[in-house]
C-alpha cells in the first residue's frame, strides 16, 4: 500500500522456457522463473529514468526504423477519384 505518495513504480518481469522451435522445453536448462527474476533483479536497482531511456532505446531500435514522405498534397488524388466515380 502507498500512502502519501507522488510516483509509483511497478515493475514486470516474464520469460518463456522456449529456445526454439527444434528443443524440447521440459528436458533443457532454460528456467524461465529464474530468467524472471533475474530480469526483475536486474531492473530494480535501476533509476526509472535510466529504465525509461533503456526502453525508448530498444523500443526505437525495432519500430523507428523506417520512414517516408508522401509529398506535399496537391488534391490531384482526389480529383482523379471524383472522376472515375463520374465515369
């Protein structure tokens, strides 16, 4: 419970024991409630300022990578619509 408090951090953390479509998840070494915690440890001595950079950063790394310009509009587009829809 928080009381009087201003901010609130709560934090996360799962893994999956699947190494690949190839190995059987029950016999390997991969314990995802380890991995979990781990992850978890890792992130709660963290600053949430410096948690939030570290995510923008991963973030950015996989959806910011492309980009692209349509020009500037002219209404040619729409005019060729009303046309073919008169035709």
């Amino acid at each position: 419970m928080v009381k009087n408090g201003t901010d609130v951090t709560i934090f996360i953390s799962a893994a999956t024991s699947f190494d690949g479509f190839d190995k059987c998840t029950d016999s390997e070494e991969k314990k995802e409630d380890k991995l979990s915690a781990d992850y978890l440890n890792l992130a709660i001595i963290k600053d949430w300022q410096d948690l939030l950079k570290a995510h923008e950063a991963d973030y950015h790394q996989y959806f910011n990578r492309v980009s692209f310009q349509l020009g500037e509009s002219t209404g040619t587009l729409i005019l060729f619509y009303l046309q073919i829809k008169d035709c």
